[in-house]
C-alpha cells in the first residue's frame, strides 16, 4: 500500500491531470490512454479489486463513472465510450487499488472490441449451472 501509485496520486505526492474530486473519490486522465480523452475513476479508500469494494462505495463510485463518461464523451466528441475495470493480473490489472476506466471511442478509431470464442454443444447450460451454483 505504501507503494500504491494511484494513493500517491491521491495525496499529491505524484501529479496528475485531475478531472473531479470529491471527499470519496477521484478521476483523472490515464497517462496512456487507449484514445486521447481515456479517464480513471478511483476510490480514495485503497482496496485492490472491484470484490475488495465495499458495496456502498462501488453504488456511490458507479455514480461517478457515469457523471464522468458524460463529460468524457462530450469533451472529446466521442461517438461512444467503453467502461472497463480489470480485476486481477489475468485480467489485466497493473495497478492494485481499484478503478474504472472510460475509454472514448469513435467510429473510424480502428479498435476492435475483444474476440469471441463459441461454445460447444451443451456447453454453455454447463457454464450456466457452475455459475448459478456461487449466486
Ligand atoms: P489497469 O491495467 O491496472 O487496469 O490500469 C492501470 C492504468 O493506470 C493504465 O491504463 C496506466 O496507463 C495507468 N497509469 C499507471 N500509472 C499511472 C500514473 O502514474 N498516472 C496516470 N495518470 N495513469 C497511470
Ligand atoms: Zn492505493
């Protein structure tokens, strides 16, 4: 946690290009974005993941992202936006205090959304089922 960049950014320790703050949370622009405009929302509160968040917090931050990606999709004329969060390292997450991101997207920006795989026959009620079981 010492080492939390995202914490850092928080307390001012690293700079960054601020966007909103409040008394729970902060967004800013990711320094690498996937298209110009791309914003992170955080938590002040350091938690790891998404399952980490209180449910409170994840309702009230929810609010934010949507509050921000308006912003976002205005600001930068955006024909739409992905809302991403990754959690865990398979999934992609580098940074371990968890946060959204809103990704501006436009038509002609040459992304593709992820690939798809299909299932087998049956397999997909299977699937169904094992997650069914954990609700
Ligand atoms: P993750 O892969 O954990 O979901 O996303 C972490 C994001 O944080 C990356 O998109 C990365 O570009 C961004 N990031 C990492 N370090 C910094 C930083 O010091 N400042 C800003 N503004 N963004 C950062
Ligand atoms: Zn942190």
């Amino acid at each position: 946690m010492e080492e939390c960049i995202f914490c850092k950014i928080i307390k001012g320790e690293i700079p960054c290009s601020k966007i909103y703050e409040d008394e729970k949370a902060m967004a800013f622009l990711d320094i690498a974005p996937i298209n110009k405009g791309h914003a992170l929302v955080i938590p002040k509160e350091h938690h790891e993941t998404f399952e980490e968040l209180p449910d409170e917090l994840s309702k009230y931050l929810i609010e934010i992202v949507k509050k921000i990606s308006i912003a976002v999709k205005k600001a930068t004329n955006a024909d739409g936006y992905n809302i991403g969060m990754n959690v865990g390292k398979a999934a992609g997450q580098l940074v371990f205090h968890a946060h959204w991101h809103i990704m501006p997207r436009f038509n002609d920006d040459g992304l593709k959304t992820w690939p798809q795989k299909e299932y087998e026959e049956g397999e997909m009620d299977k699937f169904k089922e094992q997650i069914v079981k954990f609700l």
